[in-house]
C-alpha cells in the first residue's frame, strides 16, 4: 500500500503539530504551509492527496486558496477547517470546491476517517481514468507452458516484481511484452494504484508529449482547458510505456528527467511537479544499438534498462505450444457455447512447427479464425490457415539442404507467379543458373504460373 501525502494548511504552528503527530503515527506524509502563497506552491509541488485547509490564514481565507488549489490540480479534494461553525461558510467552501466542511476543534480521529474516504475515492476515479486510457484487458498469465525458458522468466520476473527499479521487457511483437508488465503491476506493491498504458508508436510527438505530460490551459492552440498528462494519473503506480524505442527524440530528455528526479513540467507551466511512478517500458528493437547509433539516448537507455526481462519468441519454445493453444480454445469455445474444441493430432503438430513471426498473437488469432471456420469437433492441420508468407510449417532442421532449396525456390516461384526472371533477381542467382536448378531438382515452373487474372 502506497503511503497517502496530506497538506495541512494552517496559521498556527501549534493546530498543525498535532494535527502532524497524530497523521503521521497513522501512516499519512505529512506537508504544511502556513499562508496562502506557501500553501500554492507546496501543493504544487508535493502533489498531496489530499489538502486540509484552515479558514482563516494570515494572507486571506481559505475560499481564496480553494480556487487556486483547484486551478493547480481539480483532482485533489479539499477540507476546510473553521472556528466558527457556520453553515454560511460551509456553502462557501462547497460552492468555491470543498469536499468536505469540518468544525475546529477538530476530533483527530473524524479527521482521520475523512481524509481515508477522500482519498478512496479519489485512487478510484484515477482507476478509471487510467482504464480509459488502454484498451480493458483482463488479467492473463504470461508463463502457460512448462517450458525452461519461460520458467526462467517467470523466476526473474518474481525476483523484479516488488523492486521500483525500471524493467525494460525485451521481444518480439506478439510475444507477451504487456502482459507481462501488466502482472509485474498487479502483483507488485504499487498494485492498488492505476497502471497506464501507452503506446509511443501511436502518437505524433506533440500528441506523446501532451498526453504523457499533460498541458496548461492556453499552452497551445486548441488548449482550451488544462489536462492531467498521463504521468498524473499514473502518480504511485507503474506507467508502461510500449515501443519506447519509437519515442521521438525530443521526448526523452523530459522522460529521463522524470525517472532521475521524480519530476515533470505539464506544457505551459513554469513550475515542477512531482510524481511518482515505476517505469516500465518495452520495446521489440535493439534498444541498445539504437542507443549506439544514436537514435536513442544513450543516457535514457541505461536508466530504463536497469533491469532487463526479455521474453523468448514462441517459436524458440515449442514444447509451450500445445498449452497454450488449449488455453485459447477454451476461451474461445466457451465464448462461443463450443465448449472443449479439441486439437487433432497433425493440427498440433503442425502448430508446434510453424516458425510464429507474430508469436502468441498470431496463434491465437489462427485458432479464432480455426474455431470459427471448422465445421466443429477437434480442429485438423486442415482447419488451420497460417498467416506468413511461408505458408507451410517450416519444420527447417529436418529437411535435408537439397529438400531445402526445392522448398526456397518454389516459394519463390509461387510469390512470382513463375516467372523465371523475377525469381531468379530474388534468389539473387543468374538466370541460367535458376534453370538449370529447376531441371536438377525437378521443379516445373508452369506449375506456379497463376491462371486467373
Ligand atoms: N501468456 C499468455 N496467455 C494468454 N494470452 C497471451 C499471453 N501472452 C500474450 N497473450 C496474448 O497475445 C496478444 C499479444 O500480447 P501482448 O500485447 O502482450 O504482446 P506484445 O509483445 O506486447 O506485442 P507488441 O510488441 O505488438 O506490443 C494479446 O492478445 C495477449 O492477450
């Protein structure tokens, strides 16, 4: 459980010692400020959960403060404390965006319940917030199968789960990167605090920036109101940054500068804000070369590679084929009211050769499509339609180097529709030697010829 930060506003040293004493014995971080200025820029700049405000300050009232605190961060509720228990001033309060109107002197123990319910129901609406910003999921194991490689992922990822440290999640596409970041989450000590997924190939540079970073209103044309960025609503749980390797360069110096200091600047705003997350981010490129040849910031790669998970492609661990195939088809049977659609034999086998170049989300969409298809009963090697180019089940370490070139060529040959010359220009081989090819192996290249138009 994330630790609650609460900013008590107060003139008197004395109010705010013990209101201090009694929170931070119950867990509560606790900041003060004793004027109206001090309290705007604290609460700026330690993003508290909550505010609790006295009425009376020596620079003005506390229906002064309430709108600028709201102008810095709506999100944040706001208790105001007086002396005079009046219901004039408690409409004030409410009307200027108080949540709650409590009467000095204050029952610590009220206090406490109060600041527990604001802050319950502000960690739920952030929830919802972040929900919005990825498409619902809901929780997958990232380790179906037995196989040793995905066993010792899973050893690593145990290890990783309860550190802050960033985790970059290394793979190829399809291959399980998010969900795996999605579990480190869920099982990890930030998991009642939103994760907030983004994907940095899908956005221009200037959507990235306003969306991570959020902005003020007027920052740019078309800001009308400010916004939280995405970095916000992540405060106290683990932002995953998806494909941060296509993060435009201008991007990343404001993302290391988060990770080293805790620290960021919506667009438009002249001062820091804090926050608090855990990174975690993935990528299926070569980050570190990208790094080397200066496509990516060396600086932020050894920051976000702290810790490395790297997550094997399916194909490098067959063995985890036919469970995860069971998986899905449960899934989806259910779903469908087809429950225990089974796997034939040569289907399974079949799976657990084809070579997976978009992994686990290539396999399930080719049982989908399977599933829908087939008549019903276990699925055949016949049901199945494979999506690569090569449309075959490579099963490569088997076939002998002659069996090899036959297969190469004629894949070749039906992706030219025979023609001889193109052929040859792809094998990069002279045409005269494609020929004698195909008579030494016996391959008739009208066979490829496409008739239809
Ligand atoms: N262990 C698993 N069990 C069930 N489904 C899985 C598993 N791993 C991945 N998937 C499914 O496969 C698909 C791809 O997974 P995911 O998005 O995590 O891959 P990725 O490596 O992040 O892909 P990309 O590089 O394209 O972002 C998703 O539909 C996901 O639910």
């Amino acid at each position: 459980m994330t630790r609650t930060r609460i900013l008590l506003v107060d003139d008197e040293p004395g109010v705010r010692l013990g209101m201090r004493g009694y929170l931070s014995a119950h867990h509560f971080d606790v900041d003060e400020a004793q004027s109206i200025a001090e309290a705007q820029e604290v609460f700026r700049t330690h993003r508290p959960d909550v505010a609790v405000v006295d009425y009376r300050l020596t620079d003005g009232t506390a229906l002064e403060l309430l709108p600028r605190l709201k102008e810095i961060d709506a999100a944040v509720p706001l208790v105001v404390l007086t002396g005079h228990g009046s219901i004039e001033l408690a409409v004030q309060a409410v009307k200027e965006g108080a949540e709650q109107f409590l009467t000095k002197p204050v029952e610590l123990a009220v206090l406490k319940v109060v600041l527990e319910r604001l802050v319950a129901q502000r960690r739920e609406r952030q929830r919802l917030r972040a929900d919005q910003s990825r498409t619902a999921r809901t929780s997958v194991n990232p380790f179906l199968g037995g196989s040793a490689a995905i066993r010792s992922l899973r050893a690593e990822a145990e290890r990783m789960q309860h550190s802050d440290s960033p985790v970059l999640v290394t793979g190829e596409t399809g291959s399980g990167k998010s969900v795996l970041a999605r579990w480190l989450h869920e099982g990890g000590p930030r998991a009642d605090a939103p994760f907030v997924d983004l994907n940095c190939a899908a956005l221009s540079r200037d959507l990235l920036d306003s969306e991570l970073f959020g902005h003020e209103k007027g920052a740019f044309t078309g800001a009308v109101a400010a916004k939280q960025g995405l970095l916000e609503v992540a405060d106290r749980g683990t932002l995953f940054l998806d494909e941060i390797g296509d993060m435009d360069l201008t991007v990343q110096p404001k993302l290391l500068k988060v990770l080293e200091e805790k620290r960021f600047r919506r667009l438009g705003d002249v001062r820091d804000r804090r926050v608090d997350v855990r990174l975690i981010a993935a990528t299926h490129q070569d980050l570190n070369a990208a790094a080397r040849e200066k496509r990516f910031r060396g600086d932020l790669y050894f920051r976000v590679s702290t810790l490395i998970l790297h997550v094997p492609a399916l194909r490098e661990r067959p063995e985890d084929i036919p469970e995860l195939a069971r998986h899905f088809l449960a899934e989806m049977g259910g779903a469908r009211g087809r429950a225990g659609v089974g796997l034939q034999a040569d289907a399974e086998s079949a799976l657990m050769r084809y070579p997976w170049p978009g992994n686990i989300r290539e396999l399930r969409n080719v049982l989908e499509r399977a599933v829908l298809l087939s008549g019903g009963g276990p699925l055949s090697r016949g049901d199945l339609r494979f999506e690569s180019a090569t449309d075959e089940p490579s099963g490569d370490d088997n076939l002998t180097l002659e069996e090899l070139e036959r297969r190469h060529i004629e894949r070749v040959l039906r992706r030219e529709n025979g023609h001889v010359e193109r052929a040859a220009l792809r094998l990069g081989i002279p045409r005269s030697s494609l020929y004698e090819r195909l008579k030494r192996l016996g391959i008739n290249r009208s066979g490829f010829q496409k008739s239809d138009p």
